[in-house]
C-alpha cells in the first residue's frame, strides 16, 4: 500500500513537470510564429517598394491584363475581338501597345475595333501605332477607319502624316476621301500635293481638288487653281470646273484669266462658264470683253453674255449707291 501511494506521488510530480515543459514550449513557438510573421509583412513591404522602382514595374503592372492579352492570342475570333472591346473598356494607356499589336490581327473586325478603342484612348502611342500599323494595312475599311481615328485624335496635326499616304496611296477611294479631309483641315501646307492631284489621271480625283482647293480658299489655294486653268491639257470638264469654282468665290485674282477664258477660250462651253462666272463676280474689268462678244452676235450663249453684264452692272450700281451712302454719313457725322 506504501509502494502504490509512493508511486503515485511520483507519477503525479512527472506529470507536472511535463505539463510545465509543454506549456513553455508552446509560449516559445508562439513568439517565434509572431516574430516570423513580422518578417514576412516587412519582407513584403520591402518587396513592393523594391517593384515600384523597380524598371521591370511596368510589366508588373500588366500583369493584371495577362489574361486578356492571352485571348488576343486565341484561335478563336469571337475571344479575340471580346478581348480587344475589354481592353478598350479599361481605356488606359498600359492596353495601348496590345491593342496596337491587334492591328496586325488576320481578321478586318478585331483590327476596325482595335482601332476605335486607340482613337478612345488616344495619345502619342496610340497615334504612333495607328500611323505605322494602321495606315500600311492592306484592307481598305482599315486604312479608312485609321484616317478618320487619326484626323479624330490629331486635328490638323495628322496633315503630314496624310500627305505621305496620299503620295503612296493607289486606292483612288482612300486617295479622294483624303484630299476632302484636307478640304476641312487643310492649310497652305497641303497646297503643293494638290497642285500633283489636279494633274491626276482620275477625273474624280481632279474634281474633289478644285473644290478643295476653293474650301481651303488662300490666297496660295486660288493662285493654284488659276495657274492651273492656264493649263492647255486640262481636260474639258477640268477647266470648266475650275471657271466654275473660281466664280463661285468671287475670285477678282481670277478676273484676268477669265476675261481671256470668255474671249478665246476655244471650245463655247469654257466661254460660257467663263462668261457666267464674270457675271457672279461683277468685276467691271470684263465689261469691255463683254460687249464685243454681244456685239459680234454669238447666239449660242448671247443670254449668258447679256445675264453678266446685268449682274455686273448692277453690282457695280450697287457698290456706287453704297459709296454715296458712307459719303453722307460721314458728311452729316461733321
């Protein structure tokens, strides 16, 4: 019985040293845990403030759209263009260069959009991308949609780099659609690449050049179309376009060349326009011309004749009653 209790008193005192042990142990592994997740925050912190300056923190940044990138890459056209329209949805300038590398896409639908999301964001990346991969595509929707996006964004900035594709350009639509953009941002810059134009083999594209030329409306912009009129190879249509336009506004630079145009012209339908116009624009230069052509009685356009040198008559009146008007005016001012 001795034996038993002494045993137990034993295994008692074993027990609690053991439990005192543990109970140290856990203490000790608690701080350790602690101390370890200290270092683990500050190694982290460390690690982002090492990313932010670090030359590779761009690529870290473009990680979150790896996902994205990665459809643009599918097999898949529907994933392709869904990625492109995503990409545009976040619209900053980290998706520009990916957006720019979907112009080079195998389908017409992922580059058009690629395009509208660059115009969206726009920028001189974008616009950089538009010029070099855009414009050199070989679909015409694309180099079209790359005109318009680079007008859009750039306003009369985009004139040159307009200028070095109409001078490479062999789509006569893309050709014409650029010489009218020219018509709404053009200056005196683009004059001499029209002066080429005027002399292009396509009569349409000499057309929307006189009328561009007219729009633009300098005085470089008239001088070139009348040093063009002078031109004894234009055609017939080309010359009474010009005539035509050069009446319209109210060019008195013109009045000269016209005079000549109505007096020896050659072919009657120059002469008319010609006749026509120096009635619009009332110059009483033409006046002498005018009344020699009425008295040698050329019947076939006699009504033109005798319609300008009313106009101009009457303008002339006009300018005379208005002159008489400011004159007493200031008579009655004193």
């Amino acid at each position: 019985m001795l034996l038993k209790k002494c045993c137990y008193i034993l295994l008692v005192s074993f027990l609690m040293m053991v439990n005192i042990n543990f109970h140290g142990y856990a203490i000790e592994e608690q701080v350790i845990i602690e101390q370890n997740k200290k270092e683990l925050v500050t190694g982290e912190q460390t690690k982002n403030e090492e990313a932010e300056n670090s030359p590779d923190a761009g690529i870290i940044e473009n990680y979150e759209y790896s996902s994205v990138v990665g459809k643009l890459r599918n097999k898949n056209t529907k994933i392709r263009l869904d990625a492109v329209k995503e990409l545009s949805i976040r619209g900053t300038e980290e998706v520009v260069s990916f957006l720019v590398n979907a112009l080079e896409d195998s389908e017409i639908e992922i580059r058009l959009e690629s395009i509208v999301a660059l115009e969206k964001i726009g920028g001189e990346e974008a616009i950089r991308g538009i010029v070099e991969k855009g414009l050199k595509g070989n679909n015409e929707k694309v180099r079209l949609a790359a005109i318009n996006s680079l007008v859009k964004i750039s306003g009369r900035s985009a004139i040159s780099s307009l200028k070095k594709q109409l001078l490479i350009e062999k789509n006569s639509r893309i050709r014409f659609h650029i010489i009218n953009l020219f018509a709404i941002i053009g200056n005196d810059d683009v004059i001499p690449i029209l002066v080429k134009c005027l002399r292009d083999s396509n009569l349409k594209i000499q057309l929307i050049t006189i009328k561009t030329l007219a729009l633009i409306g300098t005085p470089l912009a008239v001088s070139a179309l009348i040093n063009c009129l002078e031109n004894e190879e234009n055609k017939e249509e080309v010359s009474i376009a010009i005539v035509n336009t050069l009446g319209i506004i109210h060019s008195r630079d013109a009045v000269p060349v016209l005079i000549r145009m109505a007096a020896f012209g050659g072919k009657s339908e120059i002469s008319a326009a010609a006749v026509e116009s120096l009635g619009i624009i009332g110059d009483k230069r033409a006046m002498p011309v005018l009344n020699e052509l009425l008295f040698y009685g050329n019947v076939r356009f006699e009504r033109s004749i005798k319609e300008a040198i009313s106009k101009i008559l009457k303008i002339n009146a006009l300018i005379k009653l208005k002159k008489r008007k400011n004159l007493r005016k200031k008579e009655n001012s004193f």
